[in-house]
C-alpha cells in the first residue's frame, strides 16, 4: 500500500499485486491536479517511497509503540511509594494497587473548564530542551472510590474473628532492625571499651578540659 502510493499521484489506483482502498473518483473531484507520470516532481516522490533503506526500517516503524503511557505510570507509582521512603514487600504492594486504582479511575478526565467554557492551560519549562511548552489542565479528581474500599477493610476486619493485634511485632526483613547506620566502619570493641575506661579513669575536670581541647581541634 505503502508503494502504492507512486501510482495514486498519478491517477493509477490499480497496480501490479494491489489497489487503492478508497471509492471510486469521480471525475473533477480532486481539487489538486494529479501528478504526470515520470516528471520531476514524480521522479522525486519514489525515490522517497522507494528508498531501499526506508523499506528495509518500516516494519520497526509500524510495530512501534510509545511507551509515554507506562513512564507516567511509573510517575504515578511514586506519589505512593516514593524511592526516598523503604516498605516492607506487602506495604510497597498495597501503595502500588492504591496507585494502579488512582491511574485507572482518573485516566480518562477531561480538560478543566474555566467560568467562560474555555481550556485552562498551565506553563512548563524543561531544563532539558531549554523551552517553554503549556499543559491542559485535567479536572479534579474525585476518589469515589475511597468509601468502598473502607467499607470492605472493615467488614473483612470484622468478619476475620481476629481483630486488631494489641502488640505489632517487626518482621524480621523490617529495615529498622538494622538501627542508624553510620557513615564510617566502627572500630574493634576492645579499642572502644579501652577509651571509655581510660576516660572514666579520669576526674571530671580532666574529662573537661579534654573536651575542650577536642572541640578547638
């Protein structure tokens, strides 16, 4: 079809092994005269439909898909769980299916409206491209959906026999287990117990003008 198009400029609209999909034209009824077969100007359209380097790439081109849908997604994913915060393995499911009902509920909202009928649109600088561009503003989100996923967390609650737990105990994963981590490797025990005795040793103004002479270093 896609050569086809060599043969359509010029009033052909049947061609060895295919044919236009269009009906019938009526006579008078392009508005632009056709092309002459072998001109300048139709020499110049093949060797564009027919460059050999295009028709060996198009099948790339017609498989392709973006993947901006999925990258605003991802986005999305982060209002709920972001990478600056550490969940456990079922905290981080929960937040990313209250992520995936979010996206779902709200993909399809329209333009916001200002009091005249008229698309808001808000300014956007990229620091990549270095340029200004505008967005349409979407409508608030509603989150109806809020008060039936309430209404089913408390009647699985009541319905489970269990109850609230009184005491939460830390899974053994749970990051806090690991403490403050410092930002330099601790020395031997026996070096630190040695340096806690010989200061203990001392009397308090020692320990005093010790700290004094640190605090100036």
């Amino acid at each position: 079809m896609w050569c086809g198009v060599v043969c359509h400029v010029v009033n052909k609209h049947s061609w060895l092994g295919g044919r236009c999909d269009h009906l019938p034209l009526d006579e008078g009824s392009q508005n632009k005269p056709w092309l002459r077969k072998g001109g300048a100007d139709h020499e110049a359209l093949i060797q564009v439909v027919l460059d050999k380097r295009w028709l060996d790439q198009v099948k790339k081109f017609l498989n392709f898909r973006t993947t901006s849908d999925l990258e605003n997604f991802q986005n999305h994913i982060l209002m709920y769980a972001s990478k600056r915060m550490s969940y456990t393995p079922f905290v981080y499911k929960t937040r990313t299916l209250l992520a995936a009902i979010d996206y779902n509920k709200h993909n399809g909202r329209r333009p916001a409206q200002n009091r005249e009928g008229k698309i808001i649109y808000r300014r956007k600088y990229s620091k990549k491209s270095e340029h200004w561009s505008v967005y349409a503003v979407k409508e608030t989100k509603q989150y109806s959906y809020i008060p039936d996923l309430q209404r089913a967390i408390v009647k699985r609650r009541l319905e489970s026999g269990t109850g609230l737990p009184r005491k939460q105990t830390m899974r053994p994963d749970d990051p806090r287990r690991l403490g403050v981590l410092a930002k330099e490797q601790p020395p031997p025990t026996a070096e630190l117990v040695r340096i806690q005795v010989s200061r203990g040793d001392r009397s308090p103004r020692q320990q005093d003008e010790d700290e004094t002479t640190q605090a100036n270093v």
